[in-house]
C-alpha cells in the first residue's frame, strides 16, 4: 500500500497534457539515491579561472576552440558548473544569455548553436536534446540550492517540451531519445530513428523526476543503458557518435562518420556520474584509452578499431581517469584536479565536470 | 568403507534420527566434534552411537544433513559459525582464508559454505535496495532471481523489487508465483499480492490473484485486499493499461470507502479517474472532497484541470493561484490560464487587482509567458510604454518571434526609430514578421483597437478575420518595387550593422568576478545568412538573396521550426487532437525536405 501512496504523490500535469497521477514505481526510486550538485565544486579557483576564459560578461560560454561559438550545450554545462561552485550571481548570468540568446524557437527548447559574427547569431533553430537536458538539469539543481521559484519554473517546462516531444515511447528498446526536433525520426530519415548516445545524460535523468516526476525517466536511463552495452562496433566494441535504430539493432547511422569521436567520449562521464560504476560500465572504454602510441586521447574510427587523431590536450584524460576512478576505484590523478592554462573550452570543460563527477560520487578518489 | 554403504546406511539412520529439520533450525552449540571426527573417519557405528547420544542430550537435534559428505577438517567449525552469527562475515572469511592457509586442503562445509553465500548475497541485496539501486539487486541477484528458492521471504521480495523496477517484470511475476506456490503463510501471502500491485503491470497481479485459494465459504483469499486491488486497477486505467474501466459495483465499493475515509487520496483516486473518463462534473465534487479532507497540491491541480474542462476559467485561476508555491505546475497553470484571455484579439476587461497579481507572480517566476501575455494586454489597451516594459521583459526570458515582433510594434508607436532599427536588425535572418515591419508595404496593415479606423476601410472589412486579409497588398511587380523598397527599408535603418547579442536583462546582471570579454569583430555583416528552420524571409520576393546558412544550406526550410509536429512515437503526437495547449498548433506530421547533415555537421570542433 505505501507503494501506492508513493505513487500518487507523483501525480502531476500540464496544461497540455495532464498526465496520470499515478506513476508506478520506477519514477519514484531515482530521486531517492541521488546528491545534490550545489558545492560539489569546491575548488573556487578551478572556477573563477574558467569563468575568466570561457564566460563572457555578458554570461556567454564561448568555445575557443571552435571559431568563438555558442551552444546550449556549452551553457547547460556552465551553468552546471557555477551551481557546483556555489556561485550564483555566475549562474544568473549564464542562465540570463541563454534564455535571452537561444530561447527563440518558440517553444520551451533551446536553438543549439549561435556564432558572434554572423547576421542572425543563431546558426539553426533545430535544438539539441542533451543541451536542453543539462540546462533543465541546472535549473532544476539551483532551484533546489537556492530554492527560487524562477528556476524550479522554468526546469519543469524545459523538461516537460523534453518529456513529451523528443522520447519515443515504445520501441523494441524501450524509450528513446531524439537528439533533436528536426532530422532524426524515421518519418525524417530513411536510417531513422538516429541516436547519439553522449545525449543520454544520465545524472539529469536521475534529478529531473524533482520537476518532471510524470516522465519516466528511470526507464529512458535503462533503455540508454542498454543501448549503450548493444552499440559495440568494430574491432575496438565501440559505441559510434551517432547510432540508427533502423533495422532494429543499433548500426552507425548513415552519413555520419562510424568514429567513436567527440561526443561519444562524453559517454562514460555521464555514465560515472549518475553512479553506474560496474566495470562492465567501464572497461570498453578504458581497453580503448589504454593505447600508449600516441600522446592523449585517440578517437577512433571504428571499421578499423584505430585510432584517427589523438586529443592531447590535459584535460581529455580526465574522462579515463574518472572511468578508472568509478570501476576500479584509481584515485583521480593530482595533475587533473587543477585547471590547465591555455586549454581550449572543451578539454577545460570536460576535466571540470570529471572532478565534480568524482567528488559527487566517489569522493575516496580524491582523497590522498 | 565401501562406498556403496554409505546411502543405505544415511537411510537407516535418517529413519533413525528423523531427519526432517530444515538446516536453519541446527543448534549451534551441540558440540560435534567427535561425530564429524567418526564420520569422517568412516566410523558408522561410532557415529551413530554419537548421534543418539546428542540427541537425547539436545532434544530435537538430528544428524548434519552433510555428516558424510563433508571432507576431511570441517568438524570443527565452531568458531567460523560463531562468527557467522554474529554476522560478521568479513572476520569469518578472514578466518576461512587463515585455516585454508594452515591447513591446505581443508574447505568450510558445504553448509556453511552455502548460508554464508546466502548471507553475503543477502546483505548485499538489502544494502543495494535500502539505497534503491534496483539494477544493481536485480544483477547480484543473478540464479536467486529465478525463482528456485524462496526460503528468504525477505530476500525474495527485494529480488523481485529489483527485477520489476529494471524492466524485468516478467521474472517478478515469476517470483511473486514461486512465492505464492511454496509458501503458507497468510501474511506473506497477502503482502506479496501488494507489492506486486505496486510494481507490475494490473495485468500481471491479476494472474497472481487467481493463483490464490478459495476458503470453505468460497471466499476468495485477497478478499481483504479488496480495496488495495481496486486502487491498482483505478492506476491501470490511469496509465492506459486496462480498457473497459472497472466493475460498477467494485467502483461503487470503493467509493463508498472513499465518501467516508480519512484519507484524501481516496477521493482524489475516485476523481482522478472520473477526469480520465471524461466525466469532469463527477470529477469535480470528488476534487473538492478531496481538497476539503486535506488534499495536497496535487489535488489542487486536478481541480484547477477540471474547471478548465467545465470552462469555469476564472475558478481555475483562483484555485492555481492559491497553490502556486508548493507545487510548480500550479504556478505555471496559473501563468498559461490567464495568458489565453491576455493574449486573445479583443481581450476580456480584466479587474486591476487580478491584473496585478498577476504581474506579481510574472515577475517572481520571470515567466516569458506570462511578460509578452502582459505586453499584448497593454498594447491592446494602446498603453505603448507599459506594453515596451513587459515585451523587453518577455524578450530577455523567452525571445520568441511573437514576441521579438510585439516589442518591435511598441517600440514602433512609441517612435523609438532608433531601437526599432536595432532590433530589426538584430532578427533579420531570423524572424520574418519582424523583418517585415522594415519593408514599407508591410508595416502597419492591419489595424489594430489603437489605430484610426479610416472608414472606406473598415467598410471592406468584415469586422471579422476573414476581412483582415483583404487589406494585404498584393506585391506589385519585382522591379520598380524593389528600388522602392531598398529606399523605404533605408529610411527604416534596414539593413544596419548591429551587435547580435540580444542585451535584455532583468533583474539586471551583476558582475560575478572576472569574466572573459571577447573580441570585438571587425565589421558586423549586413547581409544575413540563411538558419535552418526558418521560412523566406519577406524581402526575398523583392530579389534580395541571403547568404548560405552555416551548413552550405541555400534555400529556405520548408517547415518552420514553429510549425514542426514533434515526431510520430512522442506523448505529444499520441494526445495531439485530445488535448491541445491554448497557443500552439500541431500540424500533421509532414516530411522535411531539409538535409539531414544539418545534424551531421553538429560538433564538428
């Protein structure tokens, strides 16, 4: 019976679709097991240095790397980054550009990329579903942080737009996720539905039930999960950036380079950080990031199993570190713990959400 | 001995001793020491003169179920069980590890090899459900899950909790089965029913249920889970997954229990469910019951919902109102309910004390909606200063077209040439209702409850919307309209260089220590590029060209990204028809013509 009552304190909808109230069991465990974000970056430094190469003032995460842009990505993680670092006045400036600048779509998604030079910024009003993730998810950790309404508002609208236009309910894997509105259903392409799986962003799916708890979530996570340990192509059993459920099993999709690349290298990370920490988890990816001939992190491309460019900038191995740390409990190198100067945004990114991964999760890694 | 004694031998003595306990039941502190010793030693006489002498030293002791299986230096287990029972279970591996290295080949029997097994499996089982790891108890599980031991009720269920709540429901079922099928106890029995109805599908319990016996007045066994089981096929029909709704006499039960309980999810259950059925009027006096016995938040949304369906609006805000701060839904209800009569061609006067509640709860929850709903209401009003406020308001929290071009209006009557140009510019490429507002034959067509109404004009109207489009000029021919136009678009500051970034702030930024100012470039374009999801823009006709969107796109999207119906699949395009939002439309599915390496490019770095 409390199982029950449990249930029907999930109750919830919205003006479009009221959804049942009752959601049985899976939503309610997620939030159970989960820690806050808010202090869980406790190196100010790491922080305001970042902040003074990465965000504008007028609260701008700007990709160094890549010809000065934006995308909501970038800004989901920054305001990620700034609830983890208790900085709220970062974080308000951050969210400020984001609704102001990308929030044109007419809906409660975010346009994905914008560029400063051009005439309009915003490059495509297509969004990209795992930006729209870590902004809900932010919103939604600085609602409970610092508990204002604003940001509890706005976390559920995004995740509701999330909830109900971008999962496919039922599939043979369960629930899917589309990487975007446009141009990746089977009614848009002939390989369709495409997937990327770096968009499953399992630490959101465990928080997001706080504002969104009709949705479930737990259930996306484990059909991501799934997908993720059926993707293993080539020699090297890797997932590709982009996957097509077409023929019922997950093929690299078409059009797409089969390379395990700059986004599927964000895969473990989510994984370690929503706590799966089995070296089933794990190991592929470290077998992978193991190789020595070459300096940093390889992509690679998967017909081959070799790889085809290696990223050597410091702050990459921050993602085999914390996979280490998560399955086999190595502790986080004392290198990555500090921000490298002269590191381009993605690294620098990347290296800063490890650490706070690890101190959220595994807190011995960073002990000694 | 020869080994073919042995069973006939286990047989006599089993007859002997009773050989009936379960294991569980073995007293720890019979010592058997000598037996072990005799039994492994091959003694049977020796052993069974030990056995009777223990068993009538210690009534209803039996023989070791393993007394001849067990090798060579497990007698003396004492210690290791001691340790076993006092559940520690890293000092007793210890202990194992210590005597295996003292004295190689020795193994712990097969019994206590087997609980402690059990025992380790158990606590890791509990500690992971205790902290709702589900797919971590569902994975140790492992054979457990199968359904071949459910000596361990406790475990059993966690086991199958797991497996339910990791997509693995039909190996729950099959648990739950082998629970009802072995076990007798009425307690278990019944508990096992309500937790399956908690965590698998109404169709499964119902399989389960059967599975129950029937007493001598014929009286099914979950009789006195009547209710519990009412409450789970009431979910069923909630989730879509039982058709047909209920027996009218189990509902008549259940609502008659709910009339008169303390407990307001009762009613709420009662009236969630009339709602689902489409039966508001029910619905709403169950609500209201509901809400009256100490309803939560929750139910406060299913009443404001209800209302809406009865279209008693004004009921609906009041009660989303009052419970806007415990739960967020009502806040946005309350937000979206007002909106649909703010934003509506010729809106409803509207109190001043609601209008600036209203404000109020715009501003605390800086909702775009909400500001632009303000903007359009004042503009309407022909009050431009205010209805400029509330659009920069809305346009720093959610810059939509509609309302980019709502600030563009306000900053239009209010002669702000200057600001209007800038925002202008600001969407060109990106907006083109906006962008309109820059041609000459485009500006101002429509009027509107502030403008003159000249009266040859409003005499073609037909007051009505099928008039408004006759006061859309037909474009005259490319050539001499197109030198007009690029003269008309200068006077308005179109096309001017502008920075992009759209400034708006509110409440205003602070700075937050030292944050990276980026560099200016060298010259702003003039000429804007096409974005993928956006239709023609409206000098396009006229000859103007854009410049290729940042895929190498050339030509206009076919579907605005306004217009797109989310894909076939999603929750939206299963209730699109059923339950529509107030302002947005969903047009059929339709294909899009537009690249698909639109997305392909995507984080190319």
């Amino acid at each position: 019976m409390t199982a029950i009552w449990r249930a029907l304190a999930l109750a919830a909808g919205t003006l479009m679709l009221i959804a049942a109230p009752f959601a049985r069991g899976h939503a309610a465990e997620s939030t159970r097991d989960t820690i806050a974000l808010h202090n869980m970056l406790p190196n100010k430094e790491a922080w305001r240095a970042y902040k003074s190469r990465f965000v504008s003032e007028s609260g701008r995460i700007v990709d160094t790397a890549n010809g000065q842009i934006s995308h909501s990505e970038g800004q989901g993680y920054g305001m990620l980054l700034a609830v983890a670092a208790d900085d709220r006045a970062g974080f308000e400036a951050i969210w400020g550009w984001t609704r102001a600048n990308l929030f044109v779509r007419g809906d409660e998604l975010a346009a994905w990329r914008w560029e400063p030079d051009r005439r309009p910024a915003v490059a495509d009003m297509n969004n990209a579903t795992d930006g729209d993730l870590l902004i809900a998810w932010a919103l939604t950790e600085a609602a409970e942080a610092w508990g204002d309404i604003s940001y509890r508002i706005a976390a559920r609208r995004i995740a509701v737009e999330i909830g109900s236009k971008l999962i496919l309910l039922k599939s043979s894997h369960g629930a899917l996720l589309l990487p975007g509105m446009a141009g990746f259903s089977a009614e848009d392409r002939a390989d369709g539905p495409v997937l990327n799986l770096s968009y499953y962003v399992f630490p959101a799916f465990a928080r997001l039930p706080l504002v969104a708890p009709e949705f479930d979530w737990g259930g996306l996570s484990r059909a991501g999960l799934r997908l993720i340990e059926k993707a293993r192509f080539g020699p090297a059993k890797l997932p590709s950036d982009w996957i097509s459920l077409k023929s019922g099993e997950p093929q690299p999709a078409e059009g797409f380079p089969a390379q395990f690349s700059y986004n599927a290298i964000r895969i473990p990370l989510y994984l370690a950080w929503a706590g799966f920490d089995q070296p089933r988890h794990h190991e592929t990816f470290l077998a992978a990031w193991d190789r020595r001939e070459g300096r940093g992190l390889p992509l690679i491309d998967l017909a081959r199993g070799q790889p085809t460019l290696w990223l050597d900038e410091r702050g990459y191995s921050a993602l085999p570190a914390l996979s280490a740390c998560a399955s086999k409990g190595t502790a986080l190198p004392r290198a990555l713990r500090t921000p490298q100067a002269g590191e381009n945004y993605y690294p620098a990114t990347l290296a800063l959400l490890a650490l706070t991964a690890a101190r959220m999760r595994y807190p011995s890694c960073l002990q000694d | 001995m020869p080994a073919g004694l042995i069973p006939m031998f286990r047989l006599s003595l089993a007859a002997l001793l009773v050989l009936t306990l379960s294991a569980a039941a073995r007293d720890r502190n019979v010592d058997e020491t000598a037996l072990r010793f005799y039994a492994a030693q091959g003694q049977v006489k020796r052993v069974e003169a030990e056995g009777k002498r223990l068993a009538a030293l210690h009534p209803g002791w039996t023989l070791p179920e393993d007394i001849w299986t067990a090798r060579p230096g497990q007698a003396d287990e004492k210690p290791l069980w001691a340790l076993f029972s006092s559940d520690d279970i890293d000092g007793l591996k210890r202990a194992i590890a210590e005597r295996r290295r003292a004295e190689p080949g020795w193994q712990p029997s097969d019994d206590l090899a087997r609980k402690l097994r059990h025992k380790e499996l158990r606590k890791a089982v509990l500690a992971k459900a205790g902290s709702a790891q589900w797919l971590s108890v569902a994975e140790l599980a492992g054979d457990f899950g199968k359904g071949s031991d459910v000596d361990d009720v406790e475990l059993a269920w966690a086991v199958a909790e797991g497996l339910a709540r990791s997509d693995r429901q039909p190996e729950a079922f099959a648990l739950y089965g082998a629970i009802l099928t072995r076990r007798s106890d009425p307690r278990e029995r019944s508990a096992t029913i309500q937790k399956a109805i908690g965590l698998l599908p109404m169709v499964d319990v119902e399989l389960l249920l059967a599975m129950g016996k029937t007493d001598a007045a014929g009286s099914p066994e979950f009789a006195a889970l009547a209710l519990d089981i009412t409450r789970g096929r009431i979910s069923a029909v909630l989730h879509d997954e039982r058709k047909g709704g209920l027996d009218p006499a189990e509902l008549a039960a259940f609502e008659a229990q709910a009339r008169t309980s303390e407990n307001a999810n009762e009613a709420a259950l009662v009236a969630w469910l009339a709602l689902k059925q489409n039966r508001p009027g029910d619905a709403l006096g169950w609500f209201k019951l509901a809400i009256a016995r100490g309803g939560d938040a929750m139910v406060a949304h299913g009443l404001a919902h209800t209302l809406l369906r009865l279209g008693k609006r004004r009921e609906a805000e009041e009660v989303a109102f009052a419970w806007r701060e415990p739960l967020v839904n009502n806040a946005i209800l309350f937000i979206d309910v007002l909106e649909g009569e703010l934003t509506q061609p010729s809106p409803p006067a509207i109190e001043p004390e609601r209008l600036a509640r209203y404000a109020r709860v715009t501003l605390d929850s800086r909702s775009g909606e909400g500001a632009q709903a303000l903007g359009w209401y004042a503009y309407n009003a022909c009050q431009f200063e205010t209805a400029l406020d509330w659009f920069q308001r809305a346009s720093a929290w959610l810059p939509k077209e509609a309302t980019i071009y709502g600030q563009a209006l306000a900053l239009q009557r209010l002669k702000r040439g200057k600001d209007l140009s800038e925002l202008i510019n600001r969407y060109d490429g990106l907006f083109p209702k906006v962008v309109a507002l820059a041609l000459p034959d485009q500006r101002n067509e429509i009027p509107g409850p502030c403008d003159p109404q000249p009266a040859a004009r409003t005499a073609s109207f037909d007051a009505g919307r099928s008039g408004l489009t006759a006061a859309i000029r037909i474009p005259q021919p490319a050539g001499t309209l197109a030198s007009d136009a690029s003269l008309a678009m200068k006077r308005a500051g179109f096309p001017a260089a502008v920075s992009p970034e759209n400034p708006l702030r509110y409440p205003g930024a602070s700075r937050s220590g030292d944050m990276l100012r980026p560099r200016a470039p060298e010259a702003r374009p003039l000429v804007a590029r096409r974005v993928g999801g956006v239709a023609p823009m409206p000098y396009e006709p006229l000859g103007f060209t854009l410049l290729p969107g940042w895929n190498g796109q050339t030509g206009p999207s076919d579907i605005a990204t306004a217009e797109r119906a989310p894909a076939r699949g999603t929750l939206w395009a299963e209730t699109a028809g059923q339950a529509q939002g107030t302002t947005r439309t969903s047009p059929a599915p339709e294909r899009e013509s537009s690249p698909a390496d639109a997305a392909a490019n995507r984080f190319r770095r």
